[in-house]
C-alpha cells in the first residue's frame, strides 16, 4: 500500500513509518520542519513538510501522492503536558484534532483514499463510574473536569467524523519507550507524587507496540474505535513506584489530594485517583495484535535497561 504517515516524527509516528516500511509500504511522512523531515528519510520513507492547518497544503500533497491509506499522528505535545494548564498545554493539539482533521477528511474524499486511521486517546476520556477497565462500548465522561473539557470535545468530533467517513480512530493508552519521556524523567527526579490513594487506573503501551496496532488497522481494520493499550491497566500506586525502583530513583512522595490540587490542578488530582483503563480486548481479537510487551512492568525493563537507566544490579 502506499501510506501518508502526517506526523511522521511523532513518538508513535517514528516507530509507525519503520514498520510500514520493513512491511513493505511505500510511505509518505510528514513533519512540520525540513530539519525533521531529515529523519523520515533516515527510515526509508518520502518526507513532506506540510502545516496540517493549511488546507490548501494538505489537498495539494493528498491529491500529488494519491494514497491508499492516511495516518493522521499529528498532535503539538513535543513540550509536554502541564496538569494545571492542561487545557493551553492541548490548544494546539485540539485545532489539529479537529480543524486538521476536517483538512485531511475532505482531501482523502477528493483523492479517493480508501482509509483514514487517526489518533485518539484513552483513559482520562471515559466515564468515571462504574468498573475500573472499560471497552470502547462504553460511555466517555459526561461531566469532565473544565480543563479538559474543550480537550475531550476534541476527541469527540475527531472519532466522530472519523468513523463517519468510514475510517478508524485508535484510543492510544499513555506511551512509554519513545525518545522523550516525560514520565521517566518526572519519577527519577521526584516530581511525581503519589496523589491521595493513588488509585488511578492508567493504561499504558509502548510505542512500538501501538505503531504494531496502527500497521494492521491500516491493513485489515474495520471502521470503528479501538482502544490500543496493553494487557494490565493499572494504578497510579503501583505504576510510580515500580517505575522509580526500576531507574534506581527514590521512591515517589505521597501527597493529600488537597495539597496536590494548589500545584497540579483539579485535572491533576483525577488523573492520579479517578481515571479508568481500557480493555484491549477488540484490538487483539479483531486486528489480530499481539503485544511485544503485554505489561508495562515487561516494557518498563525492557525500555529504561535499552537506555541505559536502569540502576546496577
């Protein structure tokens, strides 16, 4: 197939246009620099500046290399989240998860491209009630905190429009193994507590293995949402803690959730005592994914031993 990956040099972008490639694609990438765009030639791909923004762009470069299939990766997260002003921290990432994707939909529509597959995200967006795994069947947060709010309706019209143009949106859990890691960075250096109980659910996957996910959605998935996480959600009190033995950092503070909320916000205390995983239950079993880290706790070892952070034994 030929493949328009736009955000080639994202962290599931890189690991996505390597495995498109060794499989056999011929791959569009897109970044927004031409110093980024150095790097998807590295990997064997055609590199494309191009603003997702820009409408005009986006239907010259569809309509130039006619693609069977388009990965919508774009996201301007590069300088991290920041929980108190979560909501300027996703500003960006909203317009290209809605304006950007109304460029993209109506250039694939022009072009005939028979596939749109585009990132979503899991956790946080579903309800907070009930059980504490959810499907795709189930219902997203009807009454979210106010700083993720204009997030969330992003994410919203962005599956919306996506499924209704016959395409796939994939509900990625939180990465881990990419070059950035702000998590890792974050727990060896103390900067994350361990808010009120910790009981937060968190879904997370590795890179590598939500790009293996975004390769068969590209080849064989069927319109519709899947959740792209791995096989052991989990809480916050488990997680931090074993990430932090792991680098040979401290153990992480523990912190009222009345304190936490003066520094992260409100958004920041539910995302560490509230938030739901997801089951991946659809993806393996309609994709056909198997994980190269079923857990985090496999892909934590694997991932921070490769660079070199683990602490000796």
């Amino acid at each position: 197939m030929r493949v328009t990956v736009i955000g080639a040099t994202g962290a599931v972008g890189l690991p996505l246009v390597s495995q498109l490639v060794e499989r056999g694609h011929e791959v569009v990438g897109t970044s927004r620099t031409q110093r980024r765009a150095e790097v998807v030639l590295e990997l064997g791909a055609e590199p494309a500046v191009l603003d997702v923004l820009d409408g005009d762009a986006v239907r010259r470069l569809v309509l130039e290399t006619r693609p069977d299939a388009i990965v919508h990766q774009a996201t301007a997260l590069a300088g991290g989240i920041d929980f108190k002003h979560f909501g300027e921290s996703f500003a960006q990432t909203n317009r290209l998860r809605t304006e950007g994707t109304d460029n993209l939909l109506a250039a694939a529509e022009e072009a005939g491209v028979e596939r749109v597959v585009a990132q979503s995200y899991t956790g946080w967006p579903y309800a907070r009630v009930g059980g504490p795994v959810k499907t795709e069947e189930d219902p997203l947060d009807d009454d979210p905190p106010d700083a993720v709010r204009e997030t969330l309706e992003a994410i919203r019209y962005l599956e919306r429009v996506v499924v209704a143009a016959g395409g796939i949106a994939l509900r990625y859990g939180a990465f881990y193994g990419a070059p950035i890691d702000p998590l890792g960075d974050a727990i060896r250096e103390r900067k994350v507590p361990i808010v009120g109980d910790g009981g937060g659910v968190w879904s997370l996957v590795h890179v590598d293995d939500a790009a293996a996910a975004t390769v068969l959605a590209v080849e064989r998935g069927r319109p519709g949402v899947y959740n792209i996480a791995d096989d052991e959600p989990a809480t916050v009190r488990e997680i931090f803690p074993a990430l932090a033995e792991i680098l040979g950092a401290p153990p992480p503070r523990k912190v009222p959730a009345w304190l936490a909320r003066l520094f992260v916000g409100e958004f920041g205390v539910v995302s560490m005592t509230e938030l739901r995983g997801a089951s991946n239950a659809k993806a393996k079993r309609e994709l056909g994914w198997e994980l190269r880290y079923p857990s985090w706790r496999q892909g934590f070892r694997a991932t921070y031993r490769s660079l070199g952070l683990e602490r000796a034994a």
